[in-house]
C-alpha cells in the first residue's frame, strides 16, 4: 500500500495475527477496517464491528495539518480525536476504509502511554493500546 | 454445443434470437437515415459485431479478469480453496481444472469466465474467503462451476456481445446525428426539399430506435442471465449434496452490503450475486440481473434432496403457481434421485476460524503480489514490498536490526 503522506510503498506489520501498514520514512500507520475489526473481535466477544462507525462520527477535529486520502478509496479523510487527555489527531476514512496515524501523532502517543498507560477500557482506548503495544521498540 | 446451451431452453434461444433481431433492425433503420441504404447500415452493424466478438473471443477472459484486478493464484498459494474448487471439478464432471483467481476486495462475491470448458477459470474476493466457511465455499464454487459446465459463460459472453454492439451503435449514432445537427443541418435542409416526410419518419423510427434498442436489448440480457441463475443453483446443490452450504453462504453476501469496487454493469451478470446491490432494493424487478437472494435462499432451503428435479420441485412449491418448473427436462432425467449430505463434520480436519482464514487470505495475496516474508525473533511478522531497497529493516515492535 502507498503511504497517504510521503507516497513510498509501506512495509506490513503483523503482530499477533494483525496486520498494519507502516511507512518507514515518514513512522506512519495505516490500521485497516478489516484489520480493525478483527483486534477487536479477539479481545472481546460481544460489541465488535461497531467501532469503526463510531469513530467515523466523531466530531471533526479543526486542525491546520493537511488534510490527507485515503490509501485505499483515495476520497479525503476527516480528522478527529482518538482518545482522552491529551487524544490523538488521527484520519479517518469516512466510507470505512480505515484509520491512519501520522508518524509524529504516534511518537507523541508511544511517549505518553509510558508515562500513563491507559486505564480505560473504551473501544479507542484499545486501539491506543494495541499500536502502543506493536510499536513497542518505536519512540 | 447448442444441444446443452439449449437443451429445452427454447426461451433462452429466443430471447438471443430476439436480440440478434434487435441488431440486425437497428443497423438497418440507421443505414436507412444515414446513407439512404439499409443494406450498409446492416453491414456496419455486423462488422462491429465480428470484431467486438473475435474480441471477446479470444481475450474476453482476460480482459474481464484484468478488469476485476483479479490475480491468479496456485495450489501452494491458497490450499484450501484450490482443494474446494478440486473437489468441485471431480463432483461436476470437468475435465480440466480450471483456474483460480483471487480479487482483493473486502465485498463478498464470485464469478467464472471462459469460452469453454476447458480453458475455464473462476475468481473469487479474498471477502469470501475470510467469511464462508468449507461448506459455503463449495456452494458457491459449485454455483461457479455449474456456469462452466452448463456453457452459461460461453452464452452469457456471446449476449453481452449483442448487447454491447446495440450500445455502441446507438451511442455512436446519436453523437453523429447530434454534429449533422449543428454543422450540416441546413445544408441538407435546403437540398433535399422534396421527400421531407419519408426522411422525417426515417429519423423518428432511428431516434426512437437509439433510445429504445439499448434498453430492450438490456432486459433481454437480464432474463436469460437470471434462468441461468435458478440452473446453477440446482447443479450445485447437486454437486455439493448439500444445498444449505449455499444457502447459508447466499444469506452472508445478502446480508454484506459491501459493494465491490471494480464491477461494471456488463459485467454484473458474471457474478453469484449482483455486485450493485443495495441496502433495501426491491430485488424482484425487470432489470436486475440475479433473482432475489431471498428466494434463492428458500428454494434451497426447502429441498429434501440433492437432484435437480428436487430443486425443481422446491421451485415450484415457492412459486405455488403450479405448472412449469426452472430446471430443464434433460437436466432433471440425468440425474435420479440423489440424498442430502450431513454438513461437513467439526472433527477430523478442524475447520479455520475467521482470523485463520484472514491470514490465509491475505499470506495469498502477500504472495501473488511478491512481498517479501521477514519473521523476527520477536514472534512478529514483516512483510516487505517487491519495491523495498536497503539490505536491513528494524524490527518495530522489539527494536532488532534485521538484514534482509
């Protein structure tokens, strides 16, 4: 898959039978729908499937950062906030192709989730989790 | 050929014979306006249909297959759907295997393509995969092979061939008369002053033709891909003895409202269900390529054995209209009566989960588009496009330099 920021062909990642895109030179990740569903199926059994929808709704975040296609429909993301205190500035694909994290966002997150790991166990709050786990070796 | 194509489908052949009629009016009405000449438009009209069949003759497979982005996978590469689609070749009789595809697209669908049967291959979304389990697999492999086997591509394809020849025309036609208009209208106007109302009625039957011609040629494309639809089913509740296994795979691609992103309209009829199918359409009209899922469900469902003729009984009990049955008489004396297999045991060979069959998926679709495989100490996986220069990569999650 092609990286929505720098355009190089990104490298894929699976960890425990989950497969992200990553980009190399610019530290992104691309965290598919189908991916996306998946995680989230094997860590709980009921509510699964749903997240994705939920995190297309969110409100849309004012930011000055460009906005950024997706990899896959090639349609513009909307950005929003993917969790609390401080949140993630994240692009979503709003026909439901995925969620994409920019390198810096995903820097700034791996750094606060050592200081505080996060409690809570809210759908977004998983996702923070999984790449924080994923990305472990990545500061 | 035309024995099994035919085989007491006269319907089929007069629906075919219909549109060939239908091409044949339109090349000459157009000849008529454009040249004064019936017999040239005719000419015309037969040339594009030669070239545009040559064509599809001999690359209509790969052009469809290239349209899908569908990538041809081998034995090592999928296992588990190569031997599905074994399985369905010995159980239909099929000489030779034909080949697999697989189109990476998260929607749920299949088709089969090629002229003849032994030169056959059938694509199916890596989204079926990952969602149907072994038996709803083989329903649906067994539905695309009963198209080969039934010569439904080798129709199908010569169909779509009229149809596209009528479109071309009527598109091209238009377009012309559309410049005439605006650049030699007056011209013509003013030389030919007598025989206005011969010319006027010329032009109203070609006008009428150009908007009609496509469209009637269009419904005629449907209904006879739709009782080819009903045959299928039947051969693969025959080939399967286990017709809830398509059943139950019909009812998850109805209820995936997944489009798929590289069908087109004359290709939809290639597909086990209609790839434009949307959240709450009215299924059961004119124009839709594919009977309702729903009803396809029932038929299946309602079946006390495996032979065609029980499908067809199952039909007509549905329809409750009593008379004729869907199924053709040769196909139903073919074959006695055949009795229903259990499903396939849990035991024995364990059956993938969906995440199992994800990777499975996706380890085809890494390999067919050449990534290169990286396992870390770290129990994680890398996967590194054909394109990767650099000779190491870090792993991300342990932090290890691997060379590659």
């Amino acid at each position: 898959m092609i990286c929505p920021v720098c355009k190089s062909d990104m490298i894929v990642v699976e960890y425990k039978d989950i497969e992200l895109d990553h980009c190399l030179d610019c530290g992104g990740v691309w965290f598919d729908a189908g991916e996306l569903a998946l995680m989230l199926q094997s860590l709980e059994i009921a509510g699964h499937g749903l997240c994705l929808a939920e995190i297309i709704k969110f409100p849309e975040a004012i930011s000055s950062e460009k906005k950024r296609r997706c990899p896959i429909c090639g349609h513009r993301m909307k950005k929003t906030i993917l969790g609390k205190e401080p949140g993630t500035l994240i692009d979503v694909c709003d026909r439901g192709d995925g969620l994409w994290f920019d390198g810096g966002e995903l820097a700034q997150l791996l750094k606060h989730l050592v200081k505080s790991p996060g409690k809570e166990q809210n759908e977004p709050q998983k996702i923070i989790n999984f790449l924080g786990e994923v990305f472990h070796a990545q500061e | 050929m035309w024995e099994q194509i035919g085989s007491n489908q006269r319907k089929s052949v007069i629906l075919v014979v219909a549109m060939a009629l239908l091409l044949v009016v339109i090349g000459y009405v157009l000849g008529l306006y454009f040249f004064g000449n019936g017999m040239g438009g005719l000419i015309i009209a037969l040339v594009v249909w030669a070239i545009l069949n040559l064509v599809g003759y001999f690359q209509g497979d790969s052009i469809l297959l290239g349209m899908a982005k569908a990538k041809k996978i081998s034995r090592d590469d999928h296992p588990r759907l190569y031997n599905v689609v074994e399985e369905m070749k010995i159980a239909s009789g099929l000489e030779k295997m034909p080949d697999i595809y697989i189109i990476d697209d998260q929607a749920l669908n299949a088709f089969a393509t090629g002229r003849d049967i032994n030169k056959a291959a059938v694509a199916v979304t890596s989204g079926l995969l990952e969602k149907l389990n072994r038996d709803e697999l083989q329903g649906v492999i067994g539905h695309e092979l009963a198209h080969i086997k039934n010569r439904d591509v080798l129709l199908m394809t010569m169909c779509s061939i009229l149809l596209g020849t009528i479109v071309i025309l009527s598109w091209y036609a238009s377009r012309v008369m559309f410049f005439n208009a605006m650049v030699g209208g007056r011209r013509t106007s003013s030389s030919q002053g007598g025989g206005g109302a011969a010319q006027l009625i010329i032009l109203a039957v070609a006008l009428l033709l150009m908007i009609l011609a496509p469209i009637a040629a269009q419904l005629i494309y449907f209904a006879v891909s739709r009782k080819r639809e009903y045959l299928a089913d039947a051969s693969s509740a025959l080939y399967t003895r286990y017709p809830d296994g398509l059943a139950s795979a019909l009812e998850k691609l109805g209820a995936s409202t997944c489009q798929l992103k590289s069908a087109n309209k004359a290709t939809a009829p290639m597909y086990i269900v209609n790839p434009f199918r949307k959240k709450g359409m009215a299924a059961s009209d004119l124009s839709s390529t594919h009977p309702p899922i729903s009803e396809r469900i029932r038929i299946l469902r309602a079946m006390g054995g495996a032979s065609p003729s029980e499908y067809d009984r199952a039909y007509q009990q549905i329809h409750q209209k009593g008379g004729r049955g869907i199924i053709p008489g040769s196909a139903i004396s073919a074959a006695g009566a055949i009795s229903l297999r259990a499903a396939s045991p849990a035991a024995g060979k364990k059956e993938p989960g969906e995440m199992q069959r994800k990777r499975e998926t996706s380890d085809a679709l890494w390999k067919v588009n050449k990534y290169r495989t990286i396992d870390c100490e770290c129990g994680t996986r890398l996967r590194l496009p054909p394109g990767f220069r650099g000779n190491r990569v870090r792993c991300p999650h342990c932090g290890r330099t691997i060379s590659v």
